[in-house]
C-alpha cells in the first residue's frame, strides 16, 4: 500500500478560517506462484483424478484499490445581536476504483486423466488457452454539507444542518451500476438546567445515509475472469483445436433506481455534575433503518432463477438502548468510570449486503428429516424466508453490559507508575432452533439446488444462558531518558480469573420430534458447543517494552 496525504489551514480573517486536504491511498496485492512450476512453462495442471492442481498455483494476477479524496471547510463566527452563530459549510469528494485481474499461469489450463508428480508424468486430456483482461469499476462520492451552531438563550444551545450526498458508479464496462443522491438533515441541542454548566439535558436528531459499496459495482462486472478460452484436445500426439468457449458477461443487472439505506437516530440524556471531579449521566438511543439493501431471487417461466437487487420494504431493523455513566475525572492521581447498558435490537435484516430475506418465496420447501414440519416436511418457501419467526433478535443482541475500569499513576523518583484495570459483565450470544430445507421446483418434489434456513422460534429466542465476565489488568513503569524521551516496560494480564464459559454454538439444528432418523441426536446436541472459539479465550499474557518520544 501507498499513501500520501496533504492539508492546509488558515485564519482568513479574525472571523473566519478555512482548511483544506487531500489524500491518495493505493493498495494493490499481486498474486503469484512462489516458485514458477518447472513444468509446461509454469502453466496449472488439474488432475481429474483426485481434483487438485498441480505444478504451481491455480492462478495469478491482482486486486487493486486506489482512492482520492478532497475535502475542504469554512467557518464564520457571527455575532448577530445578543446571540453568536457558528457557521460551517464544506464539501467532500472521492473517486475510487476496484481492479482485479485473474490468469491462469502462463494464461493455459491443462487438464489430465492422471498426474504423477514424483515423475512429472500425467495423462493428458486437453489444454485450455485464456484470454485475459482486467476488470475494473469505479465510483464517484460528492457530499455538500452546512451547520449552524447558536446560542438562543443564555441556556439553550442548538445546532442544525444539512447533508447532501451524491454517489454514482460504474462496471468495467462502463455501464452505469450506481445513480443516487440523499438529503439528511441534523439538529441537537443542550439546555443549562441550573445555569453553572453542572445540569444538562440534551437532545439530538440525526438521519445517516450509508453509501452503496464499491463491491456492489463489481457484482455486474462484464469482463469475464478464467473463463472464455480456445479448447485444444489432446489426440495421442499433439494437442488440436477443438472449439472455443464465449461466455458472456453476468446475466445479473444493476437496478440504478436503488437508493442506499439510512438509520434515523434519536437521542435524549441527562448529565450531572457533583464537585470538580464526579458526573452522572442517563442516556436513551433508539434507532431505525429504513430502505435496506437486499437481492431477492425467484424462479422464471423456464425454471432459471432470476436476481434483483432492490430496496426491500419487508427488511426491517430498530435499536432501542438506555445508558446509565458514572465518571470520576483524574485527580489525585486516579480516575475511574461505570457504565451500564440495556439494549434490544430487533428485526428481520442484519446482513451487512444480502441476506436470504425474500428469496423463492414462489416455491415451496422440503425436509425429509423432519416431516412434522408442514404437510409431511413440506412447506410455502414463503413461511421458511419471510415468515413470523425470521422477527427477532440477532446473534450478537447483548441486552445486559455492565463495565467498570480504572487506573492509578503513582510518581516514583524519575519513574512513573501506573496500573490500571478493567472488569466486564455482558449477556451472551443467541441463536435459535432451525434446520435447513430444500427448495423444490416449482411444480414437482424435485430438489431445485438452493436451501433454506427454516426457524422452530423467532429469531435468537434461546440466548446462552448466563453472563460472560471478565477482568483485565495492566501495570507500566516509565523512566524518561532525554528530553521527550520514555523508556519503560509493561505487563497486561487478560482474563485474571481464567473464564472459560461458553458464549456461542453452532449446533442449532432442531426437529419437532425425535421419531426421524438423525433427529434425536439433533435435538440431544442442540446448544452445545463444537468448537474452541465458542469459549471465551483463557488467561493470556502480554509483556512489552516501551520507548515513547
């Protein structure tokens, strides 16, 4: 990777000020074979008989990133009467790219009957000549942007403003895969209780666009990848042309009326002072998403199963969480801070691009495993994606976080000690009841080749049980050594107490008796933990040396 950045500041007048910046960020990985394979010119041999590759990797090429930004800013400090404004107004602009170019080595593919590697021998069947051709997309991000931050009485302060954002893109083609522009207002305020800066209640309003990624560009891209080649066969002797293969571009197209999703956050706190060191604070948080992003697949007249991406009404997701703080600011070399937090997230999309939500809903499902589902196993596709149980909560929904943490400097002749710790307290993950159904073709008992995730609950509704807790601690000692110069060391120790409950699983298959062949053990192993990283880490320590300048 490469990066370079710029930027600029200056006070243009004893009331107004301007800055400005620019950067340029390149991260590129080129693929390759170690050792180029002594064989056929380095070019990939796939062996049929055990389906691996041989002499040398499978492919080669790279996988590009570049983006440029600018952005620049002003701010005017008004005073109209008796009230002051703070003004700001600015802009942001990016240019990105996404390139990617993947060769079969030496762009040839032979394929073999047999390959012997000891020997370097194979039995050879044909060899495949590639064309080759990068695939790069592109995206464009404008945002316009203004605020105003006043004084409306000696107590109230408010701030208000505007987001305007303007983002596009295109394939490798130049085809247009992005067209979408957002308007996002924003206010808060604060109001002085007791009028001493001590008693505040705030308040806040805010609608934030997420940008459409720059992957999504790259899902319609129309250069094919180790795929269109001349096919030459192998007779006894030589190898001859046979045919040449031309596959088109992804039959998947962009839906440029797609507009990105937003999250409207809504905010309401108190906050209490006590003395020069103690605060208190309560806070309330809900937030809802609306306009969620997700492909929705059917199956056509022919049987062939069609893909859309669309602005999924149906998706749904909200956040609602209250935060309760305790603050003990530095002083008398120590400081210490609680917090508290309840939350509930709840819905039926949490992916961060495509979920299964909406999905053949035209067809119906199949276990053969369970048949108390349904008629006999059989049920809508519809009621399997989109029905009531899909409503819920996601894995990583922790109602219950309870953290408290400190740390203590203690001056030592030239060295400086400090030690620190903090302890945690947080629900578990959850998971649900589900098995995985076929999807049939419409019309028939015929396995059409997708699945999907059928839910015995709503979503989440058989959390781990318990709480997950854990103490960490710190302990550092500094001398300084010359000028600005610190030289030390530091220990940390994770989880003090050696905890090691369980917090996920991945056994969640499930049936609605245990009379089926595999079912009893389905439902004896539901919840259990099958793997390490399902418990928390145990003990671990970590020493470092330190030079700080």
């Amino acid at each position: 990777a490469e990066n370079w950045a710029a930027q600029w500041s200056g006070v243009l007048r004893n009331n107004w000020t301007m800055e400005a910046a620019f950067a340029d960020y390149t991260s590129r990985i080129d693929v390759g074979a170690f050792q180029k394979g002594p064989l056929l010119n380095g070019a990939a041999i796939f062996n049929q008989a055990d389906n691996r590759y041989y002499n040398g990797g499978a492919f080669e090429g790279y996988v590009a990133r570049p983006r440029r930004q600018f952005n620049a800013a002003s701010t005017w400090y008004i005073t109209q009467g008796p009230r002051s404004h703070s003004v700001k107004a600015g802009a942001d602009y990016q240019a990105v790219e996404s390139g990617a170019q993947f060769d079969y080595p030496n762009r040839q593919l032979y394929q073999a009957a047999s390959f012997d590697q000891s020997t370097g021998t194979m039995v050879p069947l044909s060899r495949g000549d590639y064309e080759s051709g990068d695939s790069t997309s592109t995206g464009r991000n404008l945002a316009l942007y203004v605020r105003d931050k006043f004084q409306v009485t000696p107590r109230l302060f408010v701030e208000g403003g505007v987001r305007y954002e303007n983002q596009s893109g295109k394939s490798d083609v130049g085809a247009v895969t992005v067209k979408a522009a957002t308007l996002s207002p924003r206010v808060s305020g604060s109001y002085d209780l007791g009028g001493d800066g001590k008693s505040l209640v705030q308040a806040s309003y805010g609608r934030y666009y997420v940008g459409i990624i720059q992957s999504f560009s790259d899902g319609f891209a129309a250069v094919p990848q180790q795929t269109n080649y001349d096919n030459y066969v192998w007779n006894g002797a030589e190898y001859l042309f046979s045919n040449s293969v031309r596959l088109g571009a992804s039959s998947f197209r962009p839906n440029t009326d797609l507009r990105p999703y937003f999250m409207d956050e809504y905010t309401l706190g108190y906050q209490q002072q006590f003395g020069r060191t103690m605060a208190v604070g309560a806070r309330f948080i809900s937030r809802g998403w609306g306009d969620l992003i997700d492909d929705v697949r059917s199956f056509a007249a022919d049987g062939s199963v069609t893909r859309e991406v669309v602005n999924y009404d149906p998706a749904e997701r909200t956040y609602r969480g209250v935060q309760f703080t305790l603050e003990r600011r530095f002083a008398d070399n120590w400081s210490a801070s609680a917090s508290y937090t309840y939350s509930q997230t709840r819905g039926n999309h949490f992916g961060n691009t495509f979920t299964a939500l909406g999905d053949i809903v035209d067809a119906q499902c199949r276990t053969t495993v369970d048949p108390t589902v349904g008629t006999a196993g059989v049920i809508p596709c519809a009621e399997v994606q989109n029905g009531s149980n899909k409503f819920g909560a996601p894995s990583y929904d922790r109602p219950h976080n309870l953290k408290v943490q400190g740390a203590y400097v203690k001056p030592l002749g030239p060295a400086s000690l400090v030690v620190g710790g903090v302890a945690e307290s947080i629900s578990k993950q959850r998971y649900e009841r589900s098995r995985t159904f076929n999807v049939l073709r419409p019309g028939t008992l015929t396995n059409a080749g997708p699945t999907a995730t059928y839910y015995y609950e709503p979503l989440g509704s058989s959390p781990v049980s318990g709480m997950a807790w854990l103490v960490d601690a710190a302990v550092e000692i500094t001398w300084k050594v010359a000028r600005s110069y610190q030289a030390g060391f530091k220990s940390e120790i994770f989880n003090i107490t050696n905890q090691e409950a369980q917090l996920n699983t991945s056994a969640t298959a499930w049936c609605g008796s245990d009379a089926g062949a595999g079912c009893s053990a389905a439902i004896a192993n539901f919840g259990k933990a099958t793997a390490r990283g399902q418990y928390q880490q145990p003990r671990r320590y970590r020493f470092s040396l330190i030079l700080r300048f």
